[in-house]
C-alpha cells in the first residue's frame, strides 16, 4: 500500500495542520477568495488574525452556524446560504458588511468536487459585494462524526446608526420585502423528492444592496430577517421587544402560489417557514409609501408590500386580520416546522 490518501475526497489529514492541509488551503481553498488586510497581517499570510481597517461609524459583529441539509437545494447551496445569512444579520442591524471569516467544519470522506462548487458558491457571492475573506479555519471530523459538512462565519460591519429589531413604535408600518416561505419550503420539497409541476426556488440572496438605499433614505425603525420560524417568528420577536402590538392583514402578506400549494399539501403554514432573503421593515407611518417606492426598485423588493401596522392594543402579541374578515392572533412557532434549512 502507497498509504497515499484519495485524492477526491476530504481525509483526516486536511485538517491537520500538516503538509497536506497546507496543498488543500494554498490550492483548492484560498485561491477562490479575494483575500484583503491591512498590511503584511491577514489569511493571505496563513496568519493566526487579521487586520481589518474599518470606516467610522459602529461596529457590528454576528457570527452563525450553517448546517443546511441538503448542502445544495434549488436556488443556492450551503456556501451561497452562509455568506448571504451573515451579510442579512448584518444588514437588517444597519450595518453596511465590510469583511467575513469562514470556518469549515468536514465529515471525512465528503467529495472534494462538492466542496469546490461550495467554495465557488461563496467565494462568488462575496465577489458580487466586494467583501474579503480575512480569516478562517478547516477541521476534519471522522467518518459518521459530522453529516458531511458544516460551516461556520462571523461577518464585521459598520453602522452609521445601528437599528435594533426592538425599534418599533405604536403607529409604524410593517414592511416585508418580498414572498415568504420560499426557501423552507424549497428545501422541504428538495429533501422529500416532491415532483411538482413548477420548481420552489429559495430566496436566498444578500439583503445589503436592497436594504442600502433605504436605510440611507431615513425612516426605518426596525428591522429583522425572517430565518428559522418565519416572518410568525419575526413579527412576534419585534412584537415582544417593543412591547407594542401588531396587526397584518393575511390577504396582503406575499406567498408564491407553489409555497402556498405546498403549504396546504403538508399543513404548513408559509408564514412559519424561514426565509432567506427577506427583511421585515417597521417604517415611520409618513416615510412608507417612499421606503417602498425604494424597495420595489429593486429587483430583490419588486414583491415588497406593507402588511401591517404597530398598535397600542394587545402589547407583545400579533393580530391577523385574516381574509374572510375575522381576527386571531398569529402565534410564535414552537421551533422551525423544517429543521436543517440554515
């Protein structure tokens, strides 16, 4: 036996800090990133830190783990997801994204090609904001020990004026940028070999260059990005924070017809299932109708509506108006009805 290891598929030793970890990073990892530092210090140099120059304003730092089964769904995989789901905590603070750091966490045997095409994933998305890669790791679990692969980042921004989800105020309008429910129920539909008539593509994608120009506008109270538990959660998170009460009206929140079809299907409701790339806005009453002038100009916000409207009545709590005239409340999901899809 040659005791040389396959050369398709992730092995203990690339992640052991050897010679052969240092191939993998030189050869298939770094070179896919556009790598930046202040001067000689950073992960060009294989360094242990990076140093970020970073404009004036307040710094934002959020970090997340992405687990998503399976790693490649209809409309992204898991390297698009863990740049734009970094990016989105970002954007939805105010917070304009100036570096990220990657770490990736890898089953043994995990194909080499899959890795690839999830770096190329990534690396492209960061392209497309010009943000740099300044920092990250790899380890190497062994067989049975991990489900493939996971993926850890932390994202650094810089806010003018941070927004807080806790923002909102009695008289505030409730914005959402666009149909919810998509990629939860993409991926379930994925997972599960559903053969429907038309394909649920996931919404993911990066919030900052729609969020931008609104922000600069002036107005946004609050922000927060739908994920695990859906806008349900989002609203009933906002709702709890500011101690005040929502009220949407269920005939104008947006949900794609194969969403809502699927939805039914499995009695799901879409307004529990994450999203990822979607943002839930509470906007000055007078500043709305503008903020969402600013988002349908987007290709990311053409779906954008106003649903609702913070109220003095039922503190912490949101109201459904519902589509045959009565009113219930919408209730804080339990958890996310489909694990694994962040």
């Amino acid at each position: 036996m040659s005791g040389r290891p396959p050369e398709d598929r992730v092995t203990s030793l690339h992640g052991a800090g050897g010679e052969l970890m240092g191939q993998f990073l030189a050869e298939r990892v770094l070179p896919k990133f556009r790598l930046r530092a202040a001067g000689p210090i950073g992960l060009d140099q294989l360094d242990d830190g990076a140093v970020v120059d970073l404009p004036p304003g307040r710094l934002v730092v959020t970090t997340d783990n992405h687990a998503v089964k399976p790693f490649r769904f209809p409309g992204g995989d898991i390297g698009k997801l863990a740049v734009c789901g970094t990016v989105n905590d970002l954007a939805v603070m105010g917070a304009q994204p100036v570096a990220i750091t990657m770490a990736l966490l890898l089953e043994e045997g995990f194909p080499l090609a899959d890795l690839e095409t999830i770096l190329t994933s990534a690396a492209r998305e960061l392209a497309d904001l010009g943000l740099p890669l300044v920092a990250g790791d790899t380890k190497v679990m062994g067989r049975g020990e991990l489900d493939g692969i996971m993926i850890n980042t932390t994202g650094i921004g810089v806010a003018e004026r941070a927004i807080s989800d806790a923002g909102l105020a009695v008289g505030d309008a409730i914005l959402v940028t666009g149909t919810v429910g998509d990629h939860g129920m993409a991926l379930l539909a994925a997972r599960e070999g559903f053969h429907l008539q038309t394909e649920l593509t996931s919404d993911v994608a990066p919030l900052w260059p729609l969020l931008a120009p609104v922000l600069a506008a002036g107005g946004i109270t609050a922000m927060k990005d739908p994920t695990r538990g859906g806008l349900a959660a989002a609203l009933n998170e906002m709702a709890r924070k500011a101690k005040v009460g929502i009220e949407v009206r269920e005939d104008v929140i947006p949900v794609r017809t194969e969403a809502k079809a699927l939805s039914d299907l499995l009695g799901i409701s879409p307004l529990d299932v994450a999203c990822e790339g979607r943002a839930v806005i509470a906007v000055a009453a007078d500043r709305a109708e503008m903020v969402l002038s600013l988002l349908r100009a987007h290709p990311l916000g053409q779906e954008a509506r106003i649903i609702g409207t913070a109220i003095a009545e039922y503190p912490g709590r949101v109201v459904l108006a519902t589509g045959i005239g009565g009113r219930r409340f919408l209730e804080m999901p339990l958890g996310d009805p489909v694990p694994r899809i962040c």
